[in-house]
C-alpha cells in the first residue's frame, strides 16, 4: 500500500517541525534557506546532532520534490563536513527513517557526529539471507516491478 503524506495523522497543523517552521516552537538553528532548515535535534544521540527539514511538510523521502533534491542532498553534504569539522569527529551517521522509527511524521535527515568507540551500538540485525528458498533474483524482481519511472 503506498505511504503519502495526505495520511489523516500527518498534517503539517500538528507536526512539531511545522512548528519549529512557522516560528511558534524555539530551535536552535544551524542554517536557513528559502525550503530547508537546520537545527540541532533536542534530543541529541550526541552533542551536535543536527536535523536537516525541508519547509514544505512531506512525510517521505519519496515525497521530495526532484526540483528540491539537489538542494537537499547538497545541503545535507554541507551539514556533514561541518559537523565532522566544526566539533571535531571522526566521522558521522547519515541517517533519514520513512514511516518506522520515525518520530516526527515529517522528512528530515539526521548528521550524527560519531567517533570511535562513542558507545553508540548502531545495530542492524537480524541479517536475513537469501537462500534456495528466498533468491535474491527473485527480491530484485519484485522491487524493478514497483520502480516508478524516472
């Protein structure tokens, strides 16, 4: 079933970013543009944590207009090379969650700054395999059928 936006729960009337947007909730930003904001997450994995928000309300990144992609993506590169340098980290944690884990029904794409042994444990488990009875082939056919066109 394909997940927009327009779900009931998700209007930019209650969404908390919306609201960081419109100037009735406090922030503290990183950097503004015309359709993008940035701001440091409150509640931070660790310090620096940053959120970058596109200002039109869209749940998904599916949902990402092509005209803003480029702006984001960009913005979002921009964003990783300060955090790594501007507090000085080893590295960062890209990250954007649709629909599951995702505490703010509205995009927007985590820099976590991370460092070796943070006590982070980022766990991606359990791997499931394919196998005779689940063949890759078979995974990759089904998800070129659903490819919307370019």
């Amino acid at each position: 079933m394909p997940r927009t936006a327009d779900d009931p729960g998700d209007s930019a009337a209650k969404c908390a970013f919306c609201a960081i947007i419109r100037g009735e909730v406090t922030a503290t930003t990183i950097l503004e543009t015309r359709h993008l904001i940035a701001f440091l997450d409150h509640r931070p994995l660790f310090r620096g944590h940053t959120l970058l928000v596109p200002k039109t309300h869209l749940r998904l990144l599916s949902d990402l207009p092509a005209g803003l992609a480029a702006e984001f993506l960009t913005t979002a590169q921009r964003l990783e090379r300060a955090v790594e340098d501007g507090l000085g980290a080893a590295g960062s944690m890209i990250l954007v969650n649709n629909v599951v884990s995702q505490s703010v029904p509205h995009l927007h794409l985590h820099v976590i700054p991370r460092n070796p042994k943070d006590g982070l444990r980022f766990w991606l488990g359990p791997r499931h395999p394919y196998d005779d009875e689940h063949q890759a082939e078979e995974y990759a056919a089904k998800i070129r059928a659903a490819l919307p066109p370019a």
